[in-house]
C-alpha cells in the first residue's frame, strides 16, 4: 500500500479512468499545460492531449454545460471547478440541466457528469474564495454530492463518479491536496452511498464531512484519553443522498449526537443530519443533538476573524464536554 | 426536388400548423396544463433546415418552442401530443410537459426552458462527436432573444476556439417574449455578433422554404466538412402570441397582420400551385387529411392513454444502478 497525498490520489483516479476509456476527458481552468492548480490533473496533458485535457477559457457555465452536453451522448467529462466559488457561475447549467436531465427525459438520457470543486476556507483567502456550498449542492434533486477525507477517498470516489451514470459533484478542500494517506496499491471504488464509520465509539456519535472528519478525529483521541470519553467518528462521506440508516444505526448505538460542519449552520448539513435523528430514532437520544458550525458571516480575510469564524477541533471538545456536564 | 418531395414538404409545414392550433384548443380545454409556446408562421425554420440535415443521425436541440423541430427530427407526433397531455406513453413519460421533449432514439435532445440553456449543450455533443471521431453535426435552434445571454458569447468562443461542429440557428422573430429586438439589443442583425468570434454566417429570409433550404444546405455541408460552427439567422415572426398567455400590447395588428402575408405556408402553396405542383382541390384535401389524422389518431391515442402511476413520482431522479460502479 502507497502512502499518497490527496492530489495524487485524485490524478491517479484521473489517469487510470482516461486509459481505460477514450471518452473520459477532462476540462476546467489551467490544467492541462499549467497542470491544475492543485496539482490534480499533472503530467495529463502530456499523456492524453489537448482534446481530453482541454484547458478552457474563465467561462464557468459554458464550459459546465459543454460536459453535460457532451455526457448526455455518451461522453464522461471530468469538469474541474477552479475554486467552489466560481461554482455559482456554473449553477444554471449544474442544476436546470445536469441534475434535472434524466427525471425530465422520463429516464431516456442519461447525465454520467462529474464537477470536481475544491471547496472550504483555506487560509486569508476572503469571502469570495472560502465558500462551502455543500448545502447548496446537497438541495438540488437529482445531483449526487460526495466529500473526500482522506486520499483514499478522493482517489475512490472519483473513480466511481466517472462509472456513475448520474452526475456528481465531488467537494474536494483546498486545505487537504497535500494530505498524505494510505491509498491501496489495487483498483478500488469508494461508494457514493452510505457512511463509513472512522472511530468505533460508545458514548457519543460526531458526524462530519469532508476536512471536518479531521477535527472530529482529533476532538476524540483528546475526548479518550483526557475525559475518558470514547466518541464515534462517523465519516457522512455522501451528502446526497445522506445515508439515513447509516446516520441512525450509530446514533441507536451511542444516544447522542455531534455535528461538525465547516458550513454556516443555517440551512445546511448539520440541520439535515438533525432531522434525519429526529425523524429516524428521537426516542433513542439520552441529550438534545447539537452543532457544531461556522459562524454565519462572509469570511473574513484577517487571520484571527478567520480562525474565529471557523470551528476546529476544540470548538467539537467543548461542545462534547458540555453535552456531558463535565 | 421532384414535386413528391414538394408535396411532402408542404404537407410537414401545414401538418405543423393545425398541430399547433389543435394544442391551443387542448390548452383552452384544460387537457394540456403549464406554459404553451406554439410556432405558427415559423414552420420554414425548423422543416427547411433539418430537411437539409441528416435527422436522426445529427443531434438537434432547441429551447421551449420546441414541438416542430422535435416532429422533424422524427419524432412520433402521437408520442409528442401524448406528452402534451401528461401521459406515460409521451416522449418523456408526462414528465417533462412541452418545454422538454426528448427522443434520443432520433437525437433529438430537447426542448429547454431557461433562455440560451442550449447553446452550451449544443457544443457539448460537438465536442463528444469529435472526441468519437463521428462525422454527425450538433444543431442548435435559438431565438434571438438567447443571443443575449451569456452563454451565447461564452459558447461561440469555445466552439470556435475548439473548432466543434455545431450549426447554429437563430430564428429571428424580432422579439424577446415581449420585448422588440431594438429596445433590447444594440446589433438587430444577429449575424453579425459571431463576426468576433471568426465564425462563418449568413442572414436570410426564414419564411420561403426554397431560401431556407438553400441556406440550409450550405450551412450543414460547411460544418460537416469543415468540422467547425457556422451561424445562420433566419428572419421570422411568430403569428401567435410568446405563450398562450400573451398580452399582445407589444405589437400592433397591422404588423402581425403584414407578416401574415408573408406566410410561409401561403408562399410555399402559392407558388406550387403557380407550378402545377399541386392543385387548391388537392391542398384542401390533404389539409382535410392532416386535420383527421391528428384528430383520430394523435389526440386521440393522447386522450386514451394512461397517465403516469403517482407511486412512480420518485423513479428517474437517478438511474438505476447510478451507485454500481466498475
């Protein structure tokens, strides 16, 4: 098993899908002769030429909408996104045609189109390059969204993306390309669906996403060995559609629940996920679910507004601590 | 073209007419719900150009004005009328309504609703065809309006950047729902707008069939062998309202009442009937024939079919198997 960073999982993902078939190409902003800004698509253009690693003007919603036309003809684009933010340029093509093709065809065309975004606060960026806008994505009917945590992942799920015949948006995080994890040395394919459980855990269940899943990770190795508390990380991994059972079957196990988001708390994840409990095993809570959540303002570009306006791991401890009176 | 081909020419173009009027009657009596907008005094359009085109084979899309270039590429008008009527057995299953028709099995990809939606889909199946090394054309109807969307411009660079085949035709109706082209645009002449993009195009009358044709057929034979877009305006005019819910208040009679003159029904039979081509007594014939067939097959067949079952309301926001992966 290789020890692989982020982005290098996401290029071998790229490189073994484009070998296997000439219909997978990729496009988006500097990375083909530039070689993506993360690094994600490096040496690609080399190795499959300008037609599939097409480097492509500032023009968000075209280029956007070429991959989907292209993918409703049997073509599996890679559309990479530059930065999340400029996702909202591109949202009339990702959402009025991507998402909504197939349902309205009464399943006669099928969409297997996959967005890459790198989203999420990364440091003194600003408002309009630190947006998250999984609950953007994660409110649009017939998108898949997934959320990457580790290499593993974002090399896994963007393998199954491009077999996908359903559009997918994967959430990448800016943060997180030169993450170092192990990635299997075989061919693998994370699923789109359903949560993985990162830390078995008894007395508490954190759930997290995407860059989230690290705090929460931190937050429990501190919760066991400083409070004796041991705390269930559980990966949600797919935002839509969310993993009912999955989220269910832990909190029926530990009676209480955390959620971490990177996202301003109204209208997002975590009060999906608190719905979901709520719906699914209320009667099996020993305490009120709680978030944990950015503050909801537009980022702010000084360091310490900024670290102010984002939870991390101590913000998951304390609110632990609190939920259990200590 | 022998007088057969004339015949059947000018019988798609007065079969399009009474289609559209008997939607207008099914509209009024509540058996065709949402927005209605019908294509009367545009028929040379759509049946002049994709009569030049390989339908079946080339893809074509086009915005919500959509019923004829949908008939012309070949689709069932039984299937067509039935979808009108919200019923399972029309083109999209009644879940798409008139604004999205699709019949992929005849490359006819739709029927769009948001204004300028298309133009990127358009040069997304270029861009699949060039990638297959495929020797079919993208066809994209448009009405002026959408040249002033974003797209328009995002689009044309890309498409002649990347040298894709697409044809694009702008049916030039002279308004933008109700607003007169010269209150909305600064160049009336909408050819003229792909100049800076180095595209190829021409302006001509979209009312005679012979010129759309004639047009028409150099603009397909340029992008089949020149694997790269062209742009043809066709000058137009609704003789209806945008949609069924129309003011009128932007336009006098006396306009509508000059265009009326300029028929292309009128033009095309005048001047068959000058050539002996075919007879007043023949004409009515075959307008008495047309009226029948809709009346006693299609909307019939769309009357009697079944609608969807409600318990199927959920299937198509994925695909089956959309999770399955290698």
């Amino acid at each position: 098993m290789a020890e692989l960073m982020y982005w290098q999982g996401i290029l071998r993902a790229h490189d073994e899908e484009m070998a296997r078939d000439p219909l997978v190409f990729a496009m988006g902003e500097d990375i083909g002769v530039a070689g993506g800004t993360y690094k994600a698509t490096s040496g690609l253009f080399a190795k499959y030429g300008e037609h599939r690693v097409v480097d492509t003007p500032i023009s968000e919603n075209s280029y956007t909408g070429i991959g989907v036309g292209a993918a409703m003809v049997g073509a599996r684009p890679i559309v990479e996104i530059m930065s999340v933010n400029f996702a909202w340029l591109a949202m009339d093509q990702l959402m009025n045609n991507a998402a909504k093709i197939h349902y309205m065809s009464g399943g006669r065309i099928r969409c297997p189109f996959v967005m890459r975004v790198p989203g999420g606060t990364a440091h003194q960026l600003g408002a309009q390059h630190s947006a998250r806008m999984e609950k953007v994505f994660m409110g649009i009917s017939g998108l898949r969204v997934v959320t990457p945590a580790t290499p593993r992942d974002a090399y896994g799920l963007l393998k199954s993306a491009v077999r996908s015949d359903d559009p997918v948006v994967i959430i990448e995080h800016e943060s997180m390309y030169n993450l170092k994890g192990e990635v299997p040395d075989e061919e693998f394919f994370t699923p789109l669906e359903g949560v993985e459980i990162m830390r078995p855990g008894k007395d508490v269940s954190i759930f997290a996403y995407n860059i989230s899943v690290h705090w929460a990770l931190d937050a429990a190795q501190k919760l066991a060995s400083e409070y004796g508390i041991d705390a269930e990380v559980i990966d949600l991994r797919a935002l839509k559609p969310l993993d009912r059972a999955g989220i269910a079957a832990s909190v029926r196990k530990t009676h209480r629940a955390i959620i971490v988001e990177e996202d301003e708390a109204p209208v997002g994840v975590g009060s999906e996920v608190m719905a979901i409990i709520n719906e699914e095993c209320f009667f099996d809570l020993d305490a009120a679910p709680v978030r944990v959540h950015a503050l909801d303002v537009p980022i702010p570009y000084n360091h310490r507004l900024e670290k102010a306006a984002i939870p991390n791991a101590g913000d998951v401890v304390a609110a632990v601590k609190k939920m259990f009176g200590r | 073209m022998d007088a057969t081909d004339q015949k059947r020419l000018l019988r798609e173009m007065l079969f399009a007419r009474r289609f559209e009027e008997r939607c207008a009657e099914a509209y009024h009596e509540r058996q065709i719900g949402g927005f209605l907008h019908l294509y009367p005094g545009e028929e040379a359009c759509a049946i002049g150009v994709l009569e030049k085109a390989r339908t079946g084979y080339d893809y074509v899309v086009t915005g919500y004005r959509d019923h004829i270039h949908a008939l012309k590429s070949g689709m069932d008008p039984k299937a067509l009328m039935a979808e009108l009527f919200g019923k399972e057995a029309g083109c999209s299953k009644g879940r798409g309504g008139s604004m999205h028709l699709f019949d992929p099995d005849v490359h006819f990809m739709g029927g769009y609703a948001l204004v300028g939606g298309p133009f990127p889909l358009a040069a997304g199946f270029a861009k699949a065809i060039q990638l297959r090394g495929g020797q079919e054309i993208s066809i994209c109807f448009l009405g002026d309006g959408a040249n002033n969307q974003g797209t328009f411009h995002e689009t044309m660079n890309m498409a002649s950047l990347w040298k894709l085949p697409v044809l694009f035709i702008c049916e030039n109706n002279l308004y933008g729902i109700g607003t007169a082209i010269e209150r909305s645009t600064v160049e009336i002449n909408q050819y003229k707008r792909v100049a800076p993009y180095g595209i190829e195009a021409a302006q001509c009358d979209g009312q005679d069939i012979d010129i759309v044709m004639s047009h028409a057929e150099k603009a397909v034979n340029y992008v089949r062998e020149q694997r790269k877009p062209y742009f043809l305006e066709l000058m137009t005019y609704r003789l209806r309202g945008h949609s069924m819910s129309d003011s009128g208040a932007y336009r006098s009679k006396e306009e509508v009442e000059e265009w009326a003159q300029r028929d292309p029904i009128g033009i095309y039979k005048r001047r068959l009937v000058e050539a002996g081509v075919v007879t007043e007594e023949e004409f009515h014939a075959m307008d008495k024939s047309i009226q029948d067939e809709i009346e006693n097959e299609v909307v019939r067949y769309a009357m009697e079919c079944p609608e969807p079952r409600v318990e199927d309301v959920a299937r198509y926001v994925y695909t089956e198997g959309g999770n399955n992966h290698g």
